[in-house]
C-alpha cells in the first residue's frame, strides 16, 4: 500500500513537472512568433517590444486563450465607440463583454500599438523603451488592467523570459502580411496585396525610423498627430503607423488623392465629428481650405460642409464665419 502511494505521488509529480515544461515551451514559442513584430512597433512607436510581448504573453495564455483562439484578440482589448471592426462576447469582468475580434495575430498587435497612442498613455512616451518597469507600472497607473498586481505580473514575464534582452537593439523583421478580408478601418489585414510591395520599397528608403523622435507631434481633439517632414507621404507613414495608405487617407480625408506638404498634420485616428468646445466657431484665413481647417481642429471634413449648408468640395471665401460644432 505504501510503495503504491508513492509510485501515485511520483506520478503526480511528474504530470506537474511535464505541465511546466510544456507551458514553458509554448512560452518560448509565442515569443519566437511574435518577437519580430514586437520589434517593428518598438522600432515605429516607441513602445517597448518586452511590454508588447509581455502583454501578448499574459493577455492571451500565450496565444490559448478563448480570445486568441476565437477572436484573434492577444491583448484583451474591448470594444471601444470608435470600434468598426468584428466583436466577439465572452463573460470576463461582466457577463457578455464586447472584444475587439481580429482576422489575423498580426492586425491585433496593429491594433494594441494605436490603442496606446491615445492621449490616456501619453506619459508613457516619455519613457525610454528599456525601462520596462516604468512602462508596465505606468500601464497600470493609466488603467490598462484592473489586476492590482498586473505591473508585476509583467515584470516577472520580462525578468523570466529576457524579453529585454531578446527584443534590446534587434532589427525589425517585417512580418509576412495576410492576405484576409478587411475587419476594420484600423486593422493590419486591410493591406491589399498590391500596396505591399511598394510598403517595402518605401521602407528601404525611410530607413529605421522612430516615430516620435523623428517628428512633431500632439493632441487636438483628444486625438493624436505627427507633423509631417521634407519627402514624407501618405504611403511613407502609412508604412511606420502599419495600415495601409488607402486607410490612412480615409482617417484623414484625404481619399481625393491629394499630396502631404511638409508642415501637414496626420492623426492616426478616425477624427471626431465635430471640432472641441473651444473651437465652434472660425473665419476662414487666407490660404485656408476645408481640408486644411479640418486637419487644424481635428474634425470631419464633410460635417464643415454640412453645418454650413455648403455643398461637399465648395472653394471657401477670405473672412467666412464657419460654424465647426
């Protein structure tokens, strides 16, 4: 009796011993998968690679979870008011919570990269890439996670798996894009397969650069902007902001083609329908034009035309009173 509950124990331990390993080893999996990509958003945002993949590692079960699998979703992200894409529900704090549900891993890493551009998580720019720490406490602080114990939750992934280490100084390898249907405005899949060429051939010209030290950049309308440089265009940014050109023309109305001057404001959000409080109203200056007011406060271009009840693409005049809200 004894020696059986022994050989009993033993086996349990094992069983355990087998469990941790494998855990371990679709640990190392997700990060070789998923390390490049971690990279490239470091390389384009700022945001540092370890964090992205420690949130990919705790967010997702390392890829198992019921929103990995089923939604595509690595990074535990509901849905939001400017949400177009596809959801998916599940019960998580509440019952039948809406998330984010992507067609590819890749759009969901898209996706988490502009989710902390906005203004919620500015202060964690400020941070250099290598501190992690900094940047996993600050994540908490600005209300990513409702765990209390999230910041160290990451920090241990970090510190067990060298994610600083593995990501520090790397060059990004662009991952392959998929060739899926279009889940959302914002998402990595609406990238046609015509424009991915010339996304690598503008890259090849760009060089390595990082976003936010490499441009102006601030907030109007509670929604982010770079200011755009010398021989930088629509399909130059589309590359390091990863959406497609067509896509971020759309977000800046800028479908008829138009170039960017250096000086423009690109947001990397859908602008808001109206202008802020502050701004209702405004006397059209000379050289202004409807695109050139709506990039300056932020708003759609069609719903200047509609307040005014001016017709879509009408030239406007030095000294107009416009109403912009």
């Amino acid at each position: 009796m004894h020696k059986k509950i022994v050989f009993i124990v033993f086996l349990g331990l094992l069983s355990m011993a087998t469990e941790a390993q494998t855990l371990q080893q679709s640990y190392l999996d997700y990060i070789a998968r998923f390390r490049a990509t971690a990279v490239l958003h470091q390389t384009a945002h700022g945001i540092p690679a370890s964090i992205t993949l420690a949130q990919g590692l705790l967010e997702s079960g390392a890829g198992q979870s019921e929103l990995a699998r089923n939604a595509n979703n690595h990074f535990g992200i509901k849905c939001t008011s400017d949400w177009q894409g596809a959801t998916y529900h599940y019960d998580d704090d509440r019952r039948d919570e809406c998330f984010r549900k992507y067609n590819h891993a890749d759009s969901s890493y898209a996706d988490h990269a502009r989710f902390l551009m906005r203004p919620r998580y500015k202060e964690l720019f400020a941070l250099p890439v290598t501190d992690y720490k900094g940047w996993a406490y600050g994540l908490s602080r600005c209300g990513y996670a409702t765990d209390p114990n999230y910041p160290e939750k990451l920090i241990k992934l970090i510190e067990d798996y060298g994610l600083a280490q593995t990501t520090a100084d790397q060059p990004a390898a662009q991952p392959a894009l998929p060739a899926a249907k279009p889940d959302t405005i914002l998402a990595a899949d609406t990238i046609e397969l015509a424009e991915e060429q010339s996304f690598r051939e503008a890259s090849t010209k760009m060089g390595t650069v990082n976003l936010y030290h490499e441009h102006r950049s601030g907030y109007q309308n509670g929604n982010r902007y770079i200011v755009v440089n010398d021989g930088e265009s629509f399909l130059t940014l589309s590359y390091l902001l990863t959406m497609s050109e067509k896509q971020l023309r759309k977000i800046n109305d800028a479908t008829d083609g138009r170039e960017l001057q250096p000086g423009d404001r690109v947001y990397l959000y859908p602008k808001p329908r109206r202008a802020d409080k502050k701004h209702a109203r405004y006397y059209v200056r000379t050289g202004d034009t409807a695109w050139s007011i709506s990039q300056k406060f932020c708003f759609q271009m069609k719903t200047l035309y509609e307040l005014n009840g001016i017709p879509y693409g009408t030239p406007l005049t030095t000294r107009q009173e416009l109403r912009l809200r």
